[in-house]
C-alpha cells in the first residue's frame, strides 16, 4: 500500500480548508442565506462522486483522493457570508470583506420572509445579501457599526 505525495498534499489541503472554513463561519454573526437548490446540487455531486469511488475497481490511494474529492464537494455547504463584528463578508475565503465604516449607503428591501441588503463604497454596490431575521434586529445591529453619515434606506415591496 503505497499513497502517493500529492494524495497526501490533497489531504493536507483539506484539512487546512476545512479549519479555515469552520473559523470564518464562527466570525460571522448575522448569516445570509442560500438557496436550497444549491444544497441539492452540492450533495447529488458529492453523492455521485463517492457512488463512483465505492462501485469502481481502485487501488486504496484512488480511493482515498475518491473520499477526499467528496469532502471537497462537500466544502460548498461551510461556504458562508453575512455579517461580522466590523465587516461584511461575502464569501468564504474573502479575508477582508468591506468594513461597515467605509460604507457610504445601505438599500434594505423588505420582501415576505427576507430582507435584501445592498451596500454602496465608493459609489460602486455590492452584491446583494439576503437575510431572514427581523428588521427590527438587523437595524439594531447596523446601528452599532455603521458611520453616523451612513445612509440606510429601508423599501418596502409592494406584494407584501
């Protein structure tokens, strides 16, 4: 049995992004959420992914990075962006974010069950953010951060 250096390498890879995901996922406090469509896909392919490790003739090492391939697939559901102590994050390895002092104006959009969140730095938007806690909640915790000359515009949609 002998396993191959770049198994191991990918092994390491996995392990290190793993933490790494589990870590930006704890600082995040206000989470937006996903789609549950990307959910289904995220899981058939990691269960295509393994069907086809269990059911083919492979050597341990093709299995191994087999498993491993999984737990990369896998990766996609820890993918996690919202809001922070002192800034957005808009993905998983976004290690900056935007800091909510250099943000210039906040759109929040009510919707039925969410509220959609936009941003302005710069006079360029951000992407847009969907969140499904109270607006009550959201404008409390904005309140605390954002600059005082910070605009925050809160739309109403008309099908409400």
């Amino acid at each position: 049995m002998v396993i191959d250096f770049f198994t191991l390498l990918l092994a390491a890879f996995v392990i290190i992004m793993y933490i790494y995901l589990i870590l930006v996922r704890k600082s995040i406090l206000i989470k937006s959420f996903k789609k549950k469509f990307t959910y289904g896909i995220v899981i058939g392919c990691s269960l295509f992914v393994l069907a086809m490790t269990v059911l083919a003739d492979q050597t341990v090492d093709q299995r191994i990075r087999g498993f491993l391939s999984v737990l990369l697939i896998l990766s996609f559901l820890l993918d996690a962006k919202g809001l922070s102590e002192d800034r957005i994050i808009l993905g998983p390895f976004d290690k900056n974010g935007i800091l909510y002092q250099d943000i210039e104006k906040m759109a929040l959009l009510l919707k039925k069950n969410e509220i959609r969140l936009n941003y302005f730095k710069n006079g360029r938007r951000g992407p847009m953010m969907k969140f499904s806690i109270p607006l009550e909640e959201l404008l409390a915790f904005l309140s605390k951060r954002v600059n005082e000359e910070t605009e925050i515009s809160i739309l109403v949609d008309e099908d409400m």
